[in-house]
C-alpha cells in the first residue's frame, strides 16, 4: 500500500509537547535514563531523518547495492575477499568525506576523539581484512558526500553481514534495528533461496522490532529470466509462509542488478538502468518512504513515547500500591504503639501509681505516729532524766546561795537543751524517713520530686527553737540579799525563832534549795538545821514540779509544732506528687498525642503523595491518549 499522508504540523506539535512533558515528569520522577534518547529523537522529527538500514547475510551484495542506489562505484569495499566488520552511515554533506568514529575508552568510558581518514584507509578500519574482530574498536565509519537522494533526509546504514562466517556480526546488526525507520533485507540471485538462518533472524526482526521490512534481491543479472523470477517466487512463497507479520499484499520485494545500473550510467544506457531494477527502488524510497517518513517517524517516535509513558505510568502505580503497604505497616505499627502507650498509661495509674501512692501515705502516716510517740517518751515529765538532776542537787549541800541560784539556772538550760537534741534526733529520723519513702516512691512510679524544694516548702523541723520559746522560771531565783542575810545571821549565832520564820518565809516565797544550816547555838543551830533540811527538802520537790512542769511545756511545744510542720510537709508532699503525676501523666498524653500526629502525617503525606501521583497519571493519560490516536490515525492510514 502506498503511503501518502502527510502528518501535520500540529501533530508533530503534538508529539513535541508529550516529549517535552515526558522530560520534565520522569526527571522529576528520578528516571533520568528514559530521556536519554529524547533530544536525538526530537532533532529527528524536526530534521526528518529517515533512517534506512540495509541488512543481509555476508556477500549477498549489500555494498553494491548501496554504491549503486547512490550512483558511486567505489563508495563502500565490494571485493569479494572482503568483508565489512563494521556498520557505515552515509549521510548527505557539502563534499564527500570519511570520518571513523571510536568505541569509549575500555576504563575510563570517555569518547575518544573522531578521525577523519582517506578514501584508501577505509579497508584498514572497516573490513574483517584489515581490522579483525575490530581490534581497532570502530563504531562506525561515517561517510558524507553530496547526494540529491540522501538530501531528503535519507541515511543509509550499512551492517555487516548476518550469517556465515560471521555471525558474531548479528549483534552488531541488532544494535541498529531498533532505530531503522525502515530495514531494506539484501537476498541474492544465484547461490540459494532464503536460508533458515535468515528466516530466523527475520521473525525476530519483524515480530519485535518493525514490521516496515523490504526485500532486494541482488545479482539478477547473473541469472536468467526464468531463473531470476523462480528464484523470487520460492523466496516470496517462503517469506510469506514463514513470516506471520508479512503477507502477500504487504509484502514489497525488489529484483535488482548492481552491475547493469552501473554499466548503464556509466554508458547512459537507460535500458540497462531500467532494467537494473534501481529506477523502482528509488521511486519507492522518493514516493513511499521519504515522501512518509514525517509520517513514518511521528508514528514511530509517538509508540516509543508510549512505550516510555507506559514505563513511568507503571513505575507510578508500583510506588503507589509500594507506599499504600508501606503507609499501612507504618499505620499499623504506630497503632501499636498508641495501644501500647495508652495500656502504659492505664497500667501505670490504676496499677504502679495507686500502689505506691497508697504505700506511700501508709509510711508517712507510720512515721508520723512514731515521731509522735518518741517525742511523748523522750518529753515525759516521768523522765529519769529529772531524778538524775535531783540527785546532783543533792549533792551541792554546802553551795552558797549564788552558787546554787547560778548551778539551778544552768540546769534548767541544759536540761531543756537535753529535751531539745533528744527531739532533734527524732525529727531528723522522721525526715529521713520520709524522704526515703519519698524517693522509693518516685523511683517506684517513674515520677521527679525535688526533694530540696519540698524542705523549703515545708519548712525545717528544729526542737531548739521550740525550747528556746520555754521561758526559765523566775520563781526558781532567790534574793540573794535576803538569803546571805539569814546565812549571816544564823552563822554569827545571832539566829533565833523570829528570824527563822522570816527566812523560811522568804525562801518559802521564792527559792527552793537552802545550804545546810550552821550550827551556831545549841537550840537555835538544831532548829535552824533542822528547818534548812526541811526546806531543802521542800525545794527540791519544788525544783522537780518545775522540771516536770517544764518537760510538760516542751513536749506540748514540741508535739504542737511537730503537728504543724508535719502537716505542712505532708502537704507539700501531696502537692508535689500531684505536680509530678501530673508531669508523667502529661508525658504519657504528649506521646500519644505525637504518635497521633505522627499517624495523621502519615496519612496526610499519602494523600498528597497520592495526589501529586494522580496529577502526574492525569498528565500521562492526556499524552498517552493523544498518542494512542496518532498511532491509530497513522495505521489507519
């Protein structure tokens, strides 16, 4: 069928648009590497550069073919001894040149310089003669020259052969197929119809590559009529049957002779051109092929910017359903977590916290109470500490009054800084106590109690202040006046009766120890003996009444403020504790809250994850369905 259409400028337009998107979302998508080929592709569209790879088994005639189809004798080796190694392009320029273009560097990959080379150094870079196994590691020998056939946009590749003895040349071959706008497939006319090899490599050429396959077959003029036309109706008969994608009215097969075209141009014999077959080739590369080649390659570039759409729409929706499971796991771990964190909570407050909490009140009340009842024990005014005292007293018969006034005074001071150091040490055990309980309490519950804090809050707890408040005893003093003189008196012999009483009364009134008296007369002396040791009887039960009297005072004093500070600290204590619990609970709340969050940027980030995906396959679907109905347009066509 031949092809006339001609694609518009808004469908190359078109295609332009969808490469230039293509670029912008698979970069941003991170498949750099899928638009590697787009600026080649593009320069194709806008040069319209055909691509015609010739292809065929080795001495099948492809160099004469092409040295022909361009009318140049000697443009590509054609001996029979030698054998093209590597692929030329020839492409059309302002004067004929020859260029060899080098494969990368082995180790460090950079493209080596390109040489440009004589006519007669052709053969040393591009045949199996002088460069074997392409030792010189060509790419391929580009060749220019002025051409009104290759001015249209035709490039020519030349590979080598197929089969044969150099089969190693087939990958060479398949490297180029892919990028053929079309293939020309060289047969012969005399050494065998089409071989097994050749089917094969043509099923896999038209299956997977481009069904846009023609034949030529080559050397006609070495056969007869009759020869010639058997030869190609067993070759097409073959073709057909064995290649599934061609068929008899798709199929364009072209019998040629390099040999008559040249002797015809060369001898301007128009016969011999005609009948060369050449004149038919070229009208279908002129009318058919490069007359369709922006049709031709707008199809082509659009199925491989479909194919390419179809890869990033594939990689799109495999990150989708990628982060919908790994958003799911992540969800359902951070579930766990919640659930275990709340459970935490839960556990901690109807569990570990009421516990301690509980023990905690049950130690404090214990030490409370047994503070309470050393302070009774160490402050009873039963206390031997008091008949201790008594004794010393009685010891101290013959001290002068000042002595004794001075001594009484004393005692009284130590003996209330007695009661004051016994309690100290039972408030200092009770402290203790409790902040013991205190920090196995927070160490317990996981909670943080500044225990400094909670002192100053509470205040300290000091039994000395509180006996300091304890006023000594005034009536335990005596005129020291009144108490010399009756001494005096008694002493120089002068005491009677009368005197006596007076100093009875006074002592009676206001002091309560008296020395013994000394003897100054017989009556009066044993009176006066007897009434002192009376009355210093009578004082010290009168010291011990105060003492024990004292004593009560203190631990009243002592029991009052205990009271009052203990409360204080229990209260500080509770205060504290609910401002602890309160910080541990209000940490239990602030992780669940960030796990919360945590969840919910999870789900946020799919979904905006999920709508910039949406937008980018909204994108891909507009191009891909544009590009769809170019294709269908094209082969409709």
């Amino acid at each position: 069928m031949k092809v006339t259409r001609q694609l518009t400028d808004e469908t190359k337009q078109t295609i332009t648009a969808a490469a230039n998107e293509f670029d912008v979302v698979a970069k941003k998508l991170g498949h750099e590497e899928l638009v590697a080929d787009l600026p080649d592709m593009l320069d194709r569209l806008n040069r319209g550069i055909f691509r015609l790879v010739v292809m065929g088994e080795i001495k099948k005639g492809k160099s004469s073919f092409i040295n022909a189809l361009l009318n140049i004798g000697n443009l590509l080796p054609t001996d029979i001894d030698i054998a093209t190694s590597t692929v030329y392009k020839i492409i059309h320029g302002p004067e004929r040149k020859v260029k060899v273009v080098f494969l990368p560097d082995r180790e460090t990959g950079r493209q080596t310089d390109t040489n440009e080379i004589t006519e007669s150094e052709v053969p040393k870079y591009g045949t199996e003669a002088g460069n074997p196994g392409n030792r010189e590691r060509v790419e391929f020998i580009a060749v220019e020259l002025p051409s009104e056939l290759l001015a249209t946009g035709l490039t020519i590749v030349d590979t080598p052969g197929v089969g044969g003895l150099y089969k190693s040349h087939r990958g060479i071959s398949w490297r180029y197929a892919p990028n053929a706008d079309a293939v020309f497939f060289i047969l012969d006319s005399t050494e065998a119809v089409i071989s097994q090899d050749e089917i094969d490599f043509l099923r896999e050429l038209t299956d997977k590559i481009t069904r846009r396959v023609y034949f030529v077959q080559t050397k006609t003029d070495m056969a007869s009529g009759e020869q010639r036309e058997a030869w190609e109706a067993r070759n097409r008969e073959i073709l057909t049957r064995e290649l599934p994608a061609l068929s008899k009215d798709t199929l364009r097969y072209f019998p040629t002779s390099s040999k008559l075209k040249r002797e015809g141009e060369e001898r301007k014999m128009t016969k011999l051109v005609e009948d060369s077959g050449f004149p038919v080739v070229e009208n279908f590369l002129r009318d058919e092929l490069i007359a369709a080649k922006d049709f031709y390659l707008c199809l082509e570039i659009a199925k491989r910017l479909l194919a390419k759409f179809g890869v990033l729409r594939d990689s799109l929706n495999g990150e989708a359903r990628a982060a919908q499971v790994q958003t799911g796991q992540e969800l359902d771990a951070l579930k766990k977590e919640l659930e275990r964190h709340q459970k935490d909570l839960s556990d901690w407050e109807q569990g570990i916290f009421q516990s301690q909490q509980q023990e905690f009140s049950d130690r404090f009340r214990d030490l409370k109470q047994q503070a309470c009842e050393d302070l009774q024990n160490i402050l009873d005014p039963q206390s031997t500490d008091i008949a201790i005292i008594l004794d010393q007293l009685r010891q101290m018969p013959n001290a002068t009054g000042a002595v004794l006034d001075s001594k009484i005074r004393d005692i009284q001071s130590d003996f209330i800084a007695t009661c004051s150091e016994k309690g100290q040490a039972v408030i200092g055990e009770f402290s203790a106590g409790v902040d013991n309980a205190l920090a196995k309490f927070c160490s317990a519950v996981g909670a943080k109690i500044p225990i400094n804090h909670l002192v100053a809050r509470s205040g300290t707890l000091d039994l000395r202040s509180w006996a300091e408040g304890v006023p000594v005893q005034q009536t335990l003093r005596v005129s020291r006046f009144g108490f010399d003189t009756a001494r005096n008196v008694i002493g120089g012999g002068m005491m009677g009766f009368g005197i006596t009483a007076t100093v009875l009364n006074i002592l009676t009134g206001g002091f309560l120890l008296l020395p013994a008296l000394i003897v100054g007369g017989a009556f009066a002396g044993a009176a006066a003996g007897a009434a002192a040791k009376r009355q210093f009887e009578e004082a010290l039960a009168k010291t011990e009444r105060i003492l024990r009297e004292t004593m009560i005072s203190v631990r009243n004093k002592a029991l009052q403020d205990f009271t009052r500070v203990a409360n204080e600290r229990e209260r500080a204590v509770r205060d504290l504790v609910k401002a602890a619990i309160k910080g541990t609970r209000d940490q239990y709340e602030r992780e669940i809250v960030q796990i919360r969050e945590r969840g919910n940027q999870t789900q946020e980030a799919l979904r905006e994850s999920a709508t910039e995906r949406a937008a980018v396959l909204k994108t891909i679907h507009e191009h891909t369905c544009k590009l769809e109905q170019i294709i269908q347009v094209s082969v409709a066509g």
